[in-house]
C-alpha cells in the first residue's frame, strides 16, 4: 500500500514538473507583433539616415538582410552624392511560423546632394512585401 501511494506521488510530481516545460517560453503575440513592427521601423528610419551600423544592429549576423544593408552601405561609399530614402506606410497580416513574419507597404526615394536640378527624386512604391523575424538571444532579428 506505501508502495502504491509513494509511486502515485512520484507520478503527480514528476507529471506537475513535465507541466511547467513548455520548451520554447512564452509567446505574446501582441507584444511580438508590436516589437517587429517597430523594428521594421526602426531599420528604414536606420537606412533613411545612411546610420548602417544602426540598421545592422536589427540584423542576424550573415542573414539576407545583414548582406543587404552591407550592400547599401558600399553602394553609399562608392557613390556618396546620391541617397535614399525610405518610408513604410503599412504593416500587417502578422503570423508566426518557422519564423515570425508580417508584410508590408514602403516607398523608397533616391536623392541627390544637389537637390532636384541635378537629378529628381525618383520615388518607387512597393506592395505587399515580407520580412521574417527571428528571435537571437532573446531579441528579434531580421535573418
């Protein structure tokens, strides 16, 4: 009888601590959804600025994006009397997945040093795009 109470005990606790294992924390879509958004943000204001190591801190290190703003920044030396740059109109369709990913709707507008008598700004709308979000470290990262 002490046998069967003592195993049944053995079973509640070890079945209470298998509970608290969720193996991947607590996902809060609404403050994730609020972070990446900002972050998105955060990363074309970065880009807007010609601020690269900035835009670069919202990267994965040696992901697409990290290659993309690298690129920007080479495009920016090599050709220091044009820049862009970029304004995001519209984020949504939030979902999470292998990654955490949401689309949206920006502009991008290149300029020139000398104003609209050299060249005028040409401004290019694209819709519908996406961008994946991957937690490093416990921060989200553009991959």
């Amino acid at each position: 009888m002490k046998r069967e109470y003592f195993l049944l005990v053995v079973v509640l606790v070890l079945a209470m601590f298998l509970v608290g294992c969720s193996g991947g924390g607590i996902i809060t879509p609404d403050i994730d959804y609020i972070v990446c958004e900002n972050l998105l943000k955060g990363f074309y204001t970065a880009l807007s600025n010609q601020d690269f190591t900035q835009a670069l801190s919202y990267c994965k290190y040696g992901g697409a994006t990290f290659e993309l703003v690298n690129n920007k920044w080479d495009l920016a030396q090599e050709y220091p009397t044009f820049y862009a740059t970029y304004q995001v109109y519209d984020v949504y369709d939030f979902s999470y997945s292998v990654y955490l990913s949401l689309h949206y709707d920006f502009s991008s507008t290149v300029h020139s040093i000398y104003g609209d008598a050299y060249l005028a700004p040409l401004t290019t709308y694209y819709y519908n795009s996406l961008m994946l979000f991957e937690k490093v470290n416990e921060e989200w990262k553009m991959p």
